[in-house]
C-alpha cells in the first residue's frame, strides 16, 4: 500500500497542531502589525496640535483609529503661551 504524501503533509501531528499553523500567526502578526500602524495616525494629529499623543493612540488602540481621529479632529488645537 502506497503512502499518500499529501495526505501525510496535511494531517495533523500528534500534539494537535497542523503543518501550517505558524502560517496564521504570520498572517495575525501582520495584521497586528498594520493595525498598529494605523493606530499612530491619529496620534501625530494629535501632537500637531498640541494634545496628548500617548492618551490618542491608547484610545485609538482600545476603540479603533476611526473613533481616536474624529476625536481629534473634534479637538481645537492648544495654544502656547
């Protein structure tokens, strides 16, 4: 009886992971990584006009970018004394 290497290659291993699994936690990483990106936006915005930039990207991290920059774009900017 011949042994299917496809067959083999695909199935899972004996501790329950597959093959291709560190395939998905590149894809998660990059994801991460991209969303993260996005979370700085708002954040530059922020320290152009004077606010808090940590305070911008924890609230961009925590809700999304898109909330952190209609905040911001609501804020007026600080002026300096």
């Amino acid at each position: 009886m011949p042994i299917n290497l496809k067959l083999l290659l695909l199935t899972a291993r004996p501790d329950g992971t597959r093959p291709d699994s560190f395939g998905g936690s590149l894809f998660i990483f990059i994801i991460l990584v991209v969303y993260l990106g996005f979370c700085l936006i708002p954040t530059r915005m922020a320290k152009k006009k004077g606010r808090s930039a940590f305070g911008l990207f924890v609230l961009a991290v925590f809700f999304t970018p898109i909330v952190a920059l209609i905040v911001i774009l609501l804020l007026a900017p600080i002026e300096k004394k």
